[in-house]
C-alpha cells in the first residue's frame, strides 16, 4: 500500500516538541505516513563513486537497522518498508474487535534482527539493538509530537503477545530467514494514552484468530555465524508482560509546558528531524556556548517528551568529560538525570572527587581529560575532539533486581538519551553521534567505581562536524528532491 508522500502542514518549531501538544492531527492514512516518515523513514542517500546507501531518520550502530516497525491501524497488520515508503499487509483484524478495542489509536510496534548488527559486531550486537530500540521509541515520540500526538509503550503486552500480534512467530513465514524478536508496543493516539494502557492484549489478539496471514521474511545473509550467546540473552531477558505497575514519570503532558528554553533561534521541528545525521570527525578548535550546552542536558531529564512515552523510573546518570565549553573548566562532571541519585552515585565514585555545583552540573576533577575521553571510548579521537563527550551510567543491579527483562529497558533508556542529543545538536547547528564501543572496565576504574551496582552502558560525543566533501547527498525520496 503506497503511503501519500506529502507533508501534513502543522508548523512547529524545535522547542515545541518538548511541549504541551496543541490540536492534534486527524487520524488518517496521510496522518500514518508522516508518523511513519519522520521516525522510521530514510532521511538521505549518500554517495561515493559507485557505492550508494541510504542514511535513516532513526540511527542505528554502523548504519546496519537491524529494527524493524510496523503498524497496527484501521483493522489490519501491515509491515513499514522504509525504502518504498509504503505498507505491506500482514493481516487483518477482525473490524468488530479492532473497533472497540482502538479507540481511534494507532499501535506502533518495533522488532529486531539481530543477525543484521551480529554479522559486524559479534555479542556485541544484542545491546546495540537495543541501543537502536531506545533510538526508535524517541523518534516515534517526537513525530507524534509533529501531529499533536501522544504516545506509550504498552506494559501489559509481553514478548509473546508482541510476536504473535506481529506475526513473527510464525515459523512458516519466517522460512529460512533469520529471525526477528519482538521488541516493544506502544500505542500513538491524538487521545489520551491512558485509555489503552490497560486494556487486554488477548482481546485485540482474538481479532486474528481466523485471520490469512500474507508474505516471508525474506533473506539476508546466504552464511551464518552462530553467537549462542545472543541466543542465551534474548532467552533471559523475555518481557512477561505486565510487571507490577510503577507510577508514570511526570511530564509535561501532565504538567505543563517545560521550562523556557534560552532565546536561541528556533528552527522547524520537522526540519531538525529530517536533517539528523551522525557525525564522523570533529573540529578540534571549536567550542560550544554553555547555555546551548546546559540546555542540551536539561533536555535529558523526565519532565517533557519524549519521556511520557514510557512509565519505568530514571536509571540513567551521566558523566561528562568536557572539553571546550565556554565559561566551564575543562574536566570530568556528573549531570543528575534524578537529582536524588547524589549521595548514591556520590558514594560509589572516587572519595577525592570535588562535587562542586556548576549550575546542574557537578565538578568531578577539573583537568584536561581529552585523552580519558579517547581511551574510554575504545581510543576514539572524536570522543576527545567534541565540545565533550559522555558516558551513560546506569543503576544496574538494583534495576535488574526487578527482573532479567529489564536489562534491554536499561539501553532503551540509553537510547532516548542519545536520540534527544542527536536532534539537541542538529538544532544548535552542530552534531553528535553515538559510541557504542567503550572500554567499560576503564570506565569503572577512572571513575572509582567496583562491581556492578553502576555500570556503563553507552557513551555519546558532540562537536562540531568535519564534513567529507568527496561525499554527495541526496533527499531520502525522489520526490522531496
């Protein structure tokens, strides 16, 4: 099913994604389109002499995507081919349930083949996916925002539910293929999500019962190296469904606008979207002004979108080591994502470190740390030629204490931070681009850190970019040219 191609025209500027929806857009096929366009859509062609690739809206570790989307709308199952632009039919829900179970919502779900991440990067690919999952819920959220729309994840589905709402239990349609798992639901709805959140995943499922399912997976890769160990952790860290339910985190859908950002130019927020790329050198001699910087990392904290989308509490603490921003002496700082994790994280780290306060910030060590900066990130000179760079450091076995499935929500977590920083950066006219490979070890023993009561699960630069100039760029599609 071909999507329609043109833009809705809602205007709105960067800043207002962070803030209370207006009116929200009619639910429609156009209105599914942008949805799908500026989350999971491709956002350029590159080209070098005869090797052409397409660049998406939503990042993915080495550019592999190994997630997948679809869409439940209108009464059926349909796939997203972000290429074509277009929906592919899986199944149809029988009307009767779909009506009385939607509510005029639209069920977004996202899968992952891990295969497309473990032939580049071995183990290493399960995180990595969900590193790209975490990315994939924030761009989602904010092209809900474009429409005036809503969104959350749904807790009540499990892992099963997903796959068998999805199809990508079937064994017979999988065929040869390699196999997607099932990664999350959310429901996108110009209402309130509440209204979905906890209704039954069998009764929208019985809609399918006498449904004819269409299409195979098709293949990637003629060999295979096997990694048991994936196959070990995603067999650990199945979603039951349904935990016990924790209250969401306050946002500004329920509170009210966040707070005033400093007056910068405000570009459109489509356009910020579109344009998002991940960037590959840095200017060494530049510098970042401190307000863009302060409100780049207050971004980051639960209390506007695209936080709403999911209901677990923060887990994620930073450690910045900054390079060039002025008005801040270079150095190691913590940037509190809950301000009341201090004495915790304060207790675990090195006794020597100052915490001094620097607005939101706190002063770790104040010294050059351009080349901590690389060796932690795998001795990678962007980390260390960027305004700054930062690792993500999460509350692990007090989360896991909750259960195994919430390891993949830690890098969720991880994720939605790096999507926030991607788009933070391309407003303010610069660029970030995520670090998956860190020396984690490093990591704990700079810091002070023992165990694994903290533990880090991602790390983040941004600068200002070095562009290749033997590149060319092309629109995502031909028609937007």
């Amino acid at each position: 099913m071909e999507l329609p191609r043109a833009a809705i025209d809602r205007p709105l500027s960067y800043h207002g994604l962070y803030e209370r929806p207006g009116a929200p857009a009619e639910v429609s096929l156009a209105s599914v389109a942008e949805l799908l366009r500026c989350s999971l859509g491709l956002s350029a062609w590159k080209s070098v002499r005869e090797s052409r690739w397409a660049l998406r809206v939503n990042p993915s570790s080495g550019n592999l995507h190994p997630t997948e989307g679809y869409v439940v709308w209108d009464g059926g199952v349909y796939h997203y081919a972000p290429e074509a632009h277009a929906l592919e039919r899986r199944a149809v829900v029988d009307r009767s349930t779909w009506d009385a179970w939607s509510d005029r919502a639209v069920l977004v779900g996202l899968t992952s083949i891990h295969w497309r991440e473990a032939w580049k990067y071995g183990e290493r690919a399960f995180r990595y996916c969900q590193h790209d999952l975490g990315h994939a819920i924030a761009a989602v959220r904010f092209a809900a925002s474009l429409l005036g729309w809503r969104m959350a994840l749904l807790p009540n589905w499990s892992d099963a539910d997903v796959a068998a709402l999805l199809g990508i239990d079937r064994d017979d349609d999988a065929a040869d293929a390699e196999r997607e798992v099932p990664g999350c639901l959310a429901v996108v709805t110009p209402g309130d999500p509440a209204a979905i959140l906890d209704r039954s995943p069998a009764a929208l499922l019985s809609g399918l019962a006498f449904s004819r399912w269409q299409g195979v997976a098709n293949t990637l890769s003629a060999g295979h190296l096997d990694w048991p160990i994936i196959d070990n952790i995603t067999a650990a860290t199945v979603y039951p469904g349904a935990p016990p339910r924790r209250p969401p985190m306050e946002t500004a859908a329920a509170v009210g606008p966040a707070s005033a950002a400093p007056t910068v130019d405000a570009p459109s927020a489509r356009a910020v979207i579109l344009r998002r790329r991940s960037a590959v050198a840095f200017d060494p001699r530049a510098g970042l002004r401190r307000d863009v910087f302060m409100r780049m990392l207050r971004r980051l904290r639960p209390t506007a979108p695209p936080w709403d989308a999911v209901d677990w509490p923060v887990a994620v603490q930073l450690v910045l080591f900054v390079h060039r921003v002025e008005g801040l002496t270079p150095g190691i700082y913590a940037f509190l994502r809950d301000p009341s994790a201090e004495a915790e994280l304060r207790g675990a780290m090195r006794a020597e470190f100052v915490w001094d306060s620097v607005e939101d910030l706190r002063l770790l060590v104040p010294t050059d740390v351009t080349w901590v900066a690389n060796r932690l990130s795998c001795d990678q000179d962007i980390a260390g030629e960027g305004f700054f760079s930062l690792g993500m450091l999460a509350r692990f076995e007090a989360t896991l204490a909750g259960g195994d499935w919430a390891y993949r929500r830690l890098f969720w977590e991880c994720g939605v931070i790096g999507q926030i920083l991607y788009l933070e950066a391309e407003a303010a006219g610069v660029r970030g681009t995520g670090i998956g490979c860190f020396y984690d070890d490093a990591v704990h023993d700079t810091l002070g850190l023992s165990g694994h009561a903290w533990q880090s699960l991602y790390h983040f630069c941004v600068g200002e970019p070095i562009e290749d100039s033997r590149l060319e760029t092309a629109p995502g599609y031909e028609w937007e040219g």
